[in-house]
C-alpha cells in the first residue's frame, strides 16, 4: 500500500513535478549571482537618512530607493521625462550599472510560480507541492523501511544502479525536498488566501503633515534613526506636492514619514504572520540564505533523475508480472490455458506452452485458474498447469477454481490435461492437480492425458510432458523452457535468542537485517535460504513482516538437517543470501471475527508475529505446544506482553516433559465448549506446525466441532481454515 501511494504521485504529476524542480533550480541560483555582484554595506553604524541623502545628491529625480535582501542598492529615479533605474554604491550614493532585472529569471519565475496560468496556474503549482510533499513523505517510510528504521538511515544501500540511485539520490535530496515542498504549500495557500500572510496589516496615512518648507532628506530625524541594513524600500514624496510624505518599508515595519518635521507619523510593526511569510518566502526562494538556496537547487536537481529511475522501478514492477503475448480472448480460443500459481513461477511454463500452441496456429488464450468462467465456447481443448501450496491446498490464484467449475461446468466430453507442479519432498505432492484431475472428470471432460507432474521445476519433465501432449495433439510440440531463479538477497544476523538446549531439542529465533532492498513481505509469508553447497533451498515461515525491519525466523536444529545446523552456527554479524517467497493464504482475514491460533514447536513463530501486529486488539486466542516451560516456552516474554496489553487474548501452553504431560490437541479437547462458542462467532483458525501435528488438530477439532455440524473440510471450504505445515 505503501509503495502504490508513493508510485501513483510520482506517475500522474511527473512532468508537472519535475518542471516545478527544474525551474526552482535555475531561480536558486539568482541569490547567489546577485550577492556575487553585489557591493558590501559599509561597516559602521550608517542610516538610511545619510543613504538618501547621497543619493539625492546625484539623483535630484530621486523617486524611490531599495534595499534587496543581499544587500543590493537600487535608485529609481525620472530624469528629464525619461524613467530609469541603477544600482548604486551605498557608501557614496553614486551610480554603478543600470539595473536591468533578467528577462529570462523573470520567465522562469512566471513559469515556476504560475505556469503562465495567472491565478490557475499558481493553483496548479501548488498541487505540483502538495504532489512533492505526499512523494517525500512516502519516500522516506519506504526508506526507512528498506534501511530496517530511522535510526539506519545513513546505512549503505544495495541493489540494481537504478535502485539504488533511486533510493541514494532521494536519501540525499530529502531535507531539501521537504522544505521546498512544505514552504511552496505554504506560499501557495497564502496566495488563495487559506493562511494569511500579514499584508493586510497596512499603517493608516496620516491624515495631518507639517506645514512648511520640505528638510533635506538627510537630515529627517526619522530616516536618521533606521539603520541601513533594515531597509527595505523609500518612496519619495511627490515632487512639488507639500501634502505627500515619505513611505518607508523596514525588516521591522512600515510607516510615513513627515517631509517638513523629519517625524514618524504613523508605523505599523510586521505581526507574526507577516514575519512568517516573510522567513517560509526566504526559505523557498533563498532570497536573503543564498548559502540556502544553492543546496536547495541542487537537491531539486535530484527530481528528474529520481523522476527516470521511479518510472524504471515501476515498469520492471510491471514487467516481472504475467506478460503473455498473442493472447486470444477466451470466447474465441480454440486452447485455453489455466494456471494455478502461488508465487508466479509456473507462469514461465505457462508462457512457454502458449507460444508452442499460438506458433503452432492455434487461438490460445492464457488466464489464472481463478478466472475461469465457462465462456469458452469455441475451446476444443483445456490445459491446466497448477501448483500446490501447503498440506495439499489451492494455489492463491486457483483458490475459487474448484467452486467455479462445480458452478459453470464443462462442455460434456471437452478434451483436457492437468500438469502438476511441485517437490517431492513433500508428503503431499500435487495434491492439488490430483483433486483438478478428478474435479474436471466428474464435470463432464474427458483427459487427453493422465495426470502428469513436475518435480521442481525440471526443463527435462516438462519438455516430456510437452512430447507426450504433441503426440495426442497430432504436431510436433517442442517446450522448452529454463525457469528463472528467484532474486536472492543478502542478510545479516543481528539477534539470536537460544531455547531447548536442555530438553536436546535446541531452537533458535533468528533476527536478520537486509543488506539491500527487500520487496515487501508480510508475517507468514515464507524466506528461502540457500544453505552452502546445497541448490535447494529451506523454507521458513517468517515470524516478522517488512515493517518490523528485521527479517525474523524460529528455527529448530536437526541432526543431519543441512539447513538448520548452518543457521545454528551462524556468528552474530555472518552474512546469508535468501529470497522471500510470498504466501498470501496463510495470515489472518481482515475484520472483527475471533482468531484461534494452533502450533507446537518453532510453527509459534508466525503466530507470535500476528499478536505482534494485532494492534486493534481483536480476539486472539492462541494453544501452543513445546516440552518444558523452563527450556523451551518460545516468545514466553513477548507472548506475556501481549496478555497483559490485550494483542493477545488467552494463552493455552502444553508441554509433554513434565508430570501432568500433554499436548496442544488435549488443550484444544478440554477447552471444546469454549472453542464451538468462538467458532460460532465466526472464528477463523491458523495452524503452523508439523505435518504430523497438523493431522491430530484436525481430528481434535473434528470431535470439538461435531456438535455444531461442522468439520475443518467445512471450515477450509469457508475460507476459515488455514495451514501452514511442513
């Protein structure tokens, strides 16, 4: 979610947001241009009185004089009919240059500013920071995410160049970005009048002067009492005209000055909102911190290149999805693909069938199990390819295929092939292509193939399978296909907490920090280490999620276990590669509804990472089985915690080495009328664990839910039962 807020913005207000940074850093640089050229105040206590008054002295039609906030002095004078301006030197009042204001800073400040929209446009920028600002802010969590918190913020980054610059360039640029993107906000809602600025605070005009002959302007007791640096702007009186005043604009405020008395006859001092706006203007612009605004241009200089390499991260988010070409619409297609997949890897075989079929002149059309409909009307042939995830359960996107046949059916004597997907190394291999197999029999199809599989992924088996399906087929069909292995990242140890020595049975949690970017993954969502020597990974089910910023895992040591013995001899600071795998059937359905939470052994380790996150304090309820309380009782600190904060409802530990031995599926027994009262209030419930125990939950639940009519198949067909064994 995160990652969409922060994508979004950056896609939809890209150009508006890199031509706003583009012109912003070209103005940065006037600041710093005009304090290069500009001359030195005079030291000593000078005041505006003896300013004017060399001024005057070479400029007799003298109408205004300004102060820039570095320092520059400026003359704007009318001389013989003709209006001019110069820069002037402070300290003689003489002429330097003429003053020339640049056509070019001054389109650039309209296109900056307001588009050349007029009041529009300046709404139209002001989106253009609101846009910055939802882009920092976000960009930061994910920073702070990817680095494991704030406090690692300057650790070093790793991934692709353009990840990495991604993430470098936006490190650098965030305090700069910010502070552009909060002070445009800001002068933009005081544009709309949102936030007042200050400028309504005007002093009255006098409505009595002096009456006599005009004081040299040097000498006006007024001007004589403003220092220099505090000026901002003095307009003249008109000339001729003994009712006119002086106007006189300060750093402090403004007032009139009598042209006879030399007195101040009415002053207005800056409120706060006027200085405000005028520090956030100085900010924004540099005006003033011309030392401020070259950083400040250079970090929106940032903003295209972040800008390019946000677009590229977001099209290979994109791309790495399903990208099947020639794909026919299912009413006309004569083949029809269906993919059961859990985490994109069958895709590549799928992909590679289609492109034999569509070669071969065949209408293929290609789509996950989950989508099919019936509408296939023209199809002559199905093939389905599917995965099996867990103890013999769907694949995430084949989940409501088995529900959808028994609803639309078949064509009667429709031909088809089922192609399994899986490893052997489980009790249940494609267990779930054999219930397709049989689901698509009974409805009415009739095999062009018996179930065939694949065991872990091999080019080799499917490549047969493609023969074999060529043959029925009557062509020659060739697949050949090399999967991709999965993106491996590099972590490092950073905690280890030890438990079960003393029952021989010695578990560790295991705490890892990224030395990379992650992509995002969720507690029980499952981590691939790659031990050495060994091409086939372990799988552990994660007991922390991307925003706890470790990588958290309970591992258990096994004699002769290739895995588990090199994590268990692991140093704090030793470095492994590993690849998250995501597993969106196992964690908690969104709502209200009661959780009851099963384990034994390290299976505790994604439940302890749901009580973590149960922050709304629903009902949780965890039975939990281990050896001994005084060696093994795992999480028994933070489980305590979250009793007495509420994340945790009730606890129901079982240990099988002490007197009164007993395990979690006793608990569950004994606590049966308490069980149906929370499974009537629409419980859902999670098991992790191993196989064996698996199997003795259910039968415990089975007795416990028998009253009410209900079994665990019932509760799996509700959505309500989830696994997580091994």
């Amino acid at each position: 979610m995160l990652r969409q807020f922060h994508s979004l913005p950056g896609l939809i207000a890209a150009l508006l947001v890199m031509l706003l940074a583009i012109s912003g850093a070209i103005l940065s640089v006037d600041p710093a241009l005009e304090r290069l050229h500009s001359t030195p105040s005079p030291a000593g206590q000078q005041n505006v009185g003896q300013l004017a008054g060399r001024v005057a002295s070479h400029f007799p039609g003298v109408e205004q004089i300004q102060r820039t906030a570095s320092g520059t002095v400026i003359v704007y004078y009318n001389q013989n009919g003709q209006a001019g301006a110069e820069k002037v030197d402070p300290l003689t009042g003489e002429g330097l240059v003429p003053y020339e204001p640049s056509a070019f800073s001054r389109w650039v400040k309209d296109l900056h500013r307001s588009l050349f929209l007029g009041t529009p446009g300046h709404g139209v920028s002001g989106v253009g920071a609101l846009f910055m600002l939802m882009l920092s802010v976000s960009g930061a969590l994910l920073l702070a995410r990817r680095l494991g918190g704030w406090r690692n913020l300057l650790q070093p980054l790793r991934g692709t160049f353009s990840q990495r610059w991604h993430a470098e360039v936006g490190r650098l640029a965030l305090l700069g970005l910010l502070l552009s993107a909060l002070s445009g906000l800001y002068m933009s809602a005081t544009t709309f009048g949102f936030i007042a600025d200050g400028s309504q605070s005007e002093p009255a005009f006098p409505a009595h002067v002096s009456a006599g002959p005009a004081l040299p302007v040097a000498n006006l007791q007024a001007l004589q009492a403003t220092d220099l640096n505090d000026l901002r702007e003095l307009v003249f009186p008109s000339p001729g005209n003994p009712r006119d005043v002086f106007s006189l604009r300060t750093a402090q405020g403004d007032g009139y000055v009598d042209q006879a008395s030399g007195a101040l006859l009415s002053y207005q001092a800056h409120d706060s909102m006027h200085n405000l706006y005028q520090l956030i203007y100085q900010l924004h612009t540099g005006e003033g911190l011309w030392w401020l605004g070259l950083p400040l241009g250079l970090c929106a200089l940032c903003v295209p290149l972040m800008s390019v390499t946000g677009i590229l991260l977001w099209w290979r988010r994109r791309k790495s999805g399903p990208n099947i070409r020639h794909n026919s619409p299912a009413h006309c297609a004569d083949s029809v693909i269906l993919v059961g997949s859990e985490n994109n890897s069958t895709w590549g075989f799928a992909k590679t069938l289609h492109d034999a079929l569509h070669q071969s002149g065949h209408q293929v059309h290609s789509a996950a199990m989950n989508e099919w409909s019936g509408d296939c009307r023209n199809a002559q042939r199905v093939f389905i390819l599917t995965a099996t995830h867990g103890d013999g359960d769907a694949p995430a996107s084949a989940s409501r295929f088995l529900a959808r046949l028994a609803k639309t059916g078949l064509k009667p004597g429709l031909p088809y092939a089922v192609l399994g997907m899986g490893d052997r190394q489980f009790a249940q291999f494609c267990q779930y292509a054999h219930q397709v197999q049989d689901a698509m029999l009974q409805a009415g199809g009739s095999p062009l193939l018996g179930l065939e599989t694949v065991n872990r992924q091999s080019p080799q088996e499917f490549a047969r399978w493609g023969h074999s399906l060529g043959e029925v087929l009557g062509q020659d069909l060739v697949l050949v296909h090399t999967p991709q292995p999965p993106r491996k990242h590099q972590l490092q140890l950073t905690e280890r907490i030890a438990y079960g020595e003393q029952v021989n049975a010695p578990t560790h949690v295991l705490r890892f920090k990224a030395c990379g970017e992650l992509p995002g993954f969720l507690v029980g969502d499952l981590v691939g280490i790659l031990p050495p020597g060994s091409p086939i990974p372990r799988f552990y089910s994660l007991a922390s999620g991307s925003q706890d910023g470790v990588l958290e895992i309970c591992v258990r040591k096994h004699n002769g276990g290739m895995c588990s013995e090199f994590l268990h001899g692991l140093t704090i600071g030793a470095h492994i590669e590993a690849f998250i795998q995501p597993n969106p059937q196992f964690r908690p359905a969104s709502g209200t509804h009661p959780v009851i939470l099963i384990g034994a052994g390290t299976g505790i380790g994604p439940l302890a990472g749901f009580i973590r996150n149960n922050k709304a304090r629903h009902p949780m309820h965890l039975y939990w089985g281990g050896r001994n309380p005084a060696s093994d009782f795992l999480y028994e600190p933070e489980l305590n915690q979250y009793l007495s904060d509420r994340r945790l409802t009730a606890l129901r530990a079982a240990f099988s080495q002490v007197q009164d031995r007993c395990y979690v599926q006793d608990r569950l027994i004994g606590d049966a009328l308490a069980l149906r009262r929370l499974i009537e209030k629409g419980a859902q419930v999670l098991v992790c664990g191993s196989r064996e125990m698996a199997k003795g939950v259910m039968q415990a639940l089975d007795e416990v839910m028998a009253p009410l009519n209900l079994s665990v198949l019932t509760l799996k067909a509700q959505g309500r039962y989830r696994e997580d064994v091994y």
